[in-house]
C-alpha cells in the first residue's frame, strides 16, 4: 500500500508545480530555456552556424559565374540570428519570468552589444572581397536603426550604413524590400533563420509549409541558406489559437503539438 502512495504521489508532483506556477503565469517562459542553452554553449550551434556559412561561400562563388552583369551583385541577409547572436537577450527574459518583452527588446537592441552568428562576418566579408554588396533586410522597427547600426559597425561588418540596412516600417512581410533590392541589384544569396527571409510563400495562410519546403528544396543551401535558430521563430504561430496567448496558455499548446507514438 506504501508502495502505491508513494508511486501516486510522485506522479502528481509535477502535476501540482504545475498549477501552482500557473496562477502566476511563469511557467511557458521555461520552455525556451533548452533552446537558449543550446545556442549559447552547444558546439553543435557553432558547427551549424559555420556549415551554413561555408555553403554560402561556394554558392556565391557559383552564382557569380551564373549571373548576369548588367546589374550590380548583393547577398540579401536577415539581422537577429542571422549575422547577430541575441540569445543573451533570451537569457535574460528566461531570467525575468517572460520569454518576450518589447520593451526590454528596445533596451537591448539599443546597447548595440549583440556578439556575431559564428561564420556570418567571416561570409561577408568574402563577399565584399568580391564586389558583392550586402543588404540588411531586418524586422527590427525604425526606431533601432541607431543600435543596429552601431553593432554592426562596430563589429566590422560591411555596408553597415543606413542605405544597406532596410528596417520594418509598416509591415513584416519582407517581399516588398526584396523587390526593392532587385530592382538595382542581383539577389546572389539570401541567409536567415525564418523561412520568411526568402519568400513568403513560406507560413502562408491555408498552405502547408512542409509542402512549400519540399517543392523549394534546391535551393537550400544554393540559393537560400539557412542558419539554426532553437529560441523562437514563426514556425511557433502554428499552436497558437489565441492572437495574444499567455506564457501558460503557449506552454500547454506547444506541449499539445507534439508528436507521440
């Protein structure tokens, strides 16, 4: 009978946590603490991030031999787990009982204090070596563009000026500034870590986004380089049934989209 109790018991412990941590709301911000972990100290991260990196060097080299002259070269790149490593950012909010606040984000993005995606500043650099231009196409809002701008300058990267770097304004679609990029420019390469930066055909409304993977999948690593990013990403809306869900109400739904046997 002891026995019994005690298995009981032990079942429900988490169960009780778990509700006791509800009433305050806290507990979803947890799920993320693996994913910022990893990014931080894994040497997977670092080995992704440089793989990732080195493919853009050969692609760019092959697209350079395939392109047209009769518009100047660019390689199109996202900022935030892109070329910059926000995971102290992350690491912070995991720290305050939240996963994001837009606030503290402002905060952050504004210290200019962001260490560079292993293998992001190595790549362009190599670009520029070869007269190719880099465009920052990012969904930081306008009023960033100081703490931006300052980081990547002061880490070294090229064409860190108000003309390369294209900041959200009305909305986060990024097709619009990639149009507008191309109307100047041959788009070489573009490098992200949300599928939106490279189409929008990607999380479309009513489409399934493995099939749009599928169909787009040779230009993976050819045209479209992906860098890993575990801590957040639109891939998440997917569970979401709510437009502005708690950090309870996501935990559970993340919880209820996984896949079991």
């Amino acid at each position: 009978m002891n026995k019994i109790l005690t298995t009981v018991l032990t079942l429900l412990i988490p169960f009780t946590m778990l509700a006791q941590d509800s009433t305050s709301n806290k507990s979803g911000y947890r799920d993320y603490t693996a994913g910022v972990l990893w990014q931080q100290h894994s040497g997977e991260y670092r080995a992704l991030s440089f793989q990732a990196y080195n493919f853009a060097r050969l692609s760019l080299l092959e697209r350079l031999k395939e392109v047209g002259k009769d518009k100047k070269y660019c390689v199109v790149v996202d900022v935030d787990e892109t070329v910059l490593d926000n995971s102290p950012f992350q690491g912070h909010e995991i720290r305050n009982g939240r996963s994001f606040n837009s606030k503290a984000w402002n905060e952050w993005t504004a210290k200019g204090i962001a260490d560079t995606v292993p293998g992001a500043l190595g790549f362009l650099k190599f670009a520029a070596a070869h007269e190719v231009e880099t465009f920052y196409i990012t969904n930081r809002d306008s009023v960033e563009m100081g703490g931006t701008l300052y980081n990547l300058k002061t880490l070294g990267f090229p064409f860190a000026d108000k003309a390369h770097i294209m900041l959200k304004t009305k909305t986060s679609d990024k097709e619009a500034r990639r149009q507008a990029v191309l109307e100047k420019y041959h788009i070489l390469l573009l490098c992200g870590d949300n599928l939106s930066d490279f189409s929008n055909i990607f999380y479309r409304s009513g489409k399934n986004t493995n099939e749009q993977v599928n169909a787009a999948q040779l230009d993976f690593g050819t045209r479209f380089i992906v860098l890993p990013n575990p801590m957040y990403g639109d891939w998440e809306k997917q569970f979401y049934k709510e437009e502005k869900p708690t950090e309870m109400g996501k935990s559970v739904e993340r919880l209820n989209g996984l896949k079991t046997y």
